[in-house]
C-alpha cells in the first residue's frame, strides 16, 4: 500500500459498483440509438448511431452482433458521437456479394460511411479483426484520423493449409455459428475463464450473440486474413495509436501484440491484467474509460464538463 493510500480514511473508500446489468444496457442502447442504411457500391451497410461529440466509428471483431458492443458503446457515447456497422453479408438483406469484395473494400466502405454521414476528422476504434480495418484506413488517408485504438489487434496472422482450405469451404456454407459442431465447447475453452462469476450471466449472451453470426461471411472475413499482411504499412502509419491487450488473451496472442507495438512510429501498449480477448464484455467500462482518456484527454483541472465534488 502506497503513502497516499495509507493516508485516506477508511471511512472514504467506497465499494466497488455492482456489475452493470449487460441484457439492460442491451435495451437502452436499442431504445437510444439510431438505425440507418448506407446504400454502397457493393452492399447496404446497416449502421447504429448513439452519441453526441467528436465522432468515433468502431469496426467490429469477426464473429459479433453490436448487441456485444452495446455497454462499451453506452459508456463512449458520453463523449463521442458513436458510429457501429455491421460487415458485408451480415443482414440478409445486403445484397453483398462475398467473392467480389476484397479487405481493402472493406476500408473503402468506412471511408464511404464516413462521407455518407459528412463527417470531418473521425476517431477509430478497430477490435480484433476490425484492427486490420483501423490500420489500413490510418495508413491511406492519416489525416482523417486525430487518434485510434485497437483491442486485440494484430496486422498479420499465419493459417495453415487444412486451415486455409476449411475457410473456402466455409464460404459455401449457409445458415449461421449455431450449426456448427462443437462451436460452445471451443468458445469455453478459449473464452468462458474470462468470465468470473460475478459478471458469469454475460457468458450465456456471449454466446447467444456469437450463434447468430452467419457462417459464410464469417468465412470470407477469415479468408480475407489469410491474405493480408500489413506489417510493410504499419511504419507508414504517422498517427497515435492506443494498443489494448488482455493479458490473458488465448485468441490473439502477446507475441502479435508487441509485433503491432513496435510496428507503429506512436503506439501505446496497454496490457490489461486478468482479461482476456472480449474486453467488450467483460470489462467494458474500464476500455471505455481508456479510450476515452486517450482520445480526449482531461485537462490537470479536471474535464469542463463533469461536475465537481
């Protein structure tokens, strides 16, 4: 225990807050937000708006509804105008052709989203697969960005060959994760661990939500990866970048991270003690105050607009 800590009061440490009621915040975020479609060159982009202030547009991981980001998103709209899409071949009614669009159209599709909108410079949060989204918009139009963020990012990932060839079958596949065999087993083998028992009720959600992720884009988004490699572009990237990492990540692993890390000119690494690869879930109240500080930093005196004890 540090001096500072010795010296306050028993009387003035409070109790750690409950656990917010995930399934609740679920519902707010769908009563406040906004829904609209950004008609495309290759599909209509659903997107979901919620927020006032400096814009902030989360590109999403690869298997995951924006029900997921739901808390995370209610906390940063606080202080952004927040901005979540869903990817091509997510909604039925998309009409994207899958073998047609490439990652980089994928890039193109937010800097689409952000015209559509009239948006000016734009704060960019890429999660897991939505990282490589984040990096390459940063390296081809730097400028637009102020600050972006990554949690479990990664600019390059190995696949083997029955791994490669798995995803191309995968992409003829209908229906959605639901279908496939021994999907929960390997979500609780990589996952259920970090999710203790006092937030235990979100784990049943987490994977409700993961069951609803069509098959067939999902596949096309791993496929995508099993072509990319952005490590050449990321000394090319000028902008500050905030780094999360859950530090007992079992999905992207350290190794990936500190590849990142020492890739980008102004990265900042934040390894995030006992967490795992669905910060979003398990912690988003924490990853919401992070980014938040990041982006917009409060003043020494305290940010304008909170109140004061």
């Amino acid at each position: 225990m540090n001096e500072t800590e010795q010296a306050l009061p028993t009387e003035t440490r409070q109790p750690c807050p409950a656990p917010a009621d995930f399934a609740h915040e679920v519902a707010e975020y769908d009563r406040l937000a906004t829904q609209d479609v950004f008609q495309g060159p290759r599909h209509r982009m659903h997107y979901r708006m919620l927020g006032q202030g400096p814009p902030l547009i989360l590109s999403p991981g690869i298997a995951s509804t924006y029900r997921g980001y739901a808390l995370l998103l209610n906390k940063l709209s606080e202080r952004f105008q927040t901005i979540v899409y869903e990817y091509p071949g997510d909604q039925p009614d998309d009409a994207a052709k899958l073998r047609q669009i490439s990652h980089e159209h994928m890039v193109d599709d937010v800097f689409g989203l952000i015209d559509h909108l009239n948006l000016g410079r734009v704060f960019l949060v890429g999660i897991s697969f939505g990282s490589t989204i984040t990096l390459a918009a940063l390296h081809r139009e730097p400028r637009r960005f102020p600050k972006a963020a990554v949690q479990g990012g990664f600019a390059f990932r190995s696949f083997s060959r029955a791994e490669r060839l798995a995803l191309r079958f995968g992409r003829l596949m209908p229906g959605t994760l639901a279908n496939l065999p021994m999907r929960e087993p390997v979500l609780t083998y990589n996952g259920k661990s970090e999710f203790p028992k006092v937030i235990l009720d979100r784990w049943p959600l987490y994977v409700e939500e993961n069951a609803l992720t069509p098959i067939a884009p999902m596949a096309h988004r791993l496929d995508l990866l099993t072509h990319l490699d952005l490590r050449p572009l990321l000394e090319h990237v000028p902008n500050e970048v905030l780094i999360l990492q859950g530090a007992e990540d079992r999905i992207v692993s350290r190794s990936l991270h500190d590849e990142l890390c020492a890739g980008l000119p102004s990265a900042r690494s934040v390894i995030m003690p006992l967490l795992g690869h669905q910060i979003h879930y398990t912690a988003p109240e924490a990853m919401a105050h992070t980014i938040s500080e990041f982006f917009l930093p409060c003043a020494p005196g305290g940010c304008p607009n909170e109140p004061k004890d």
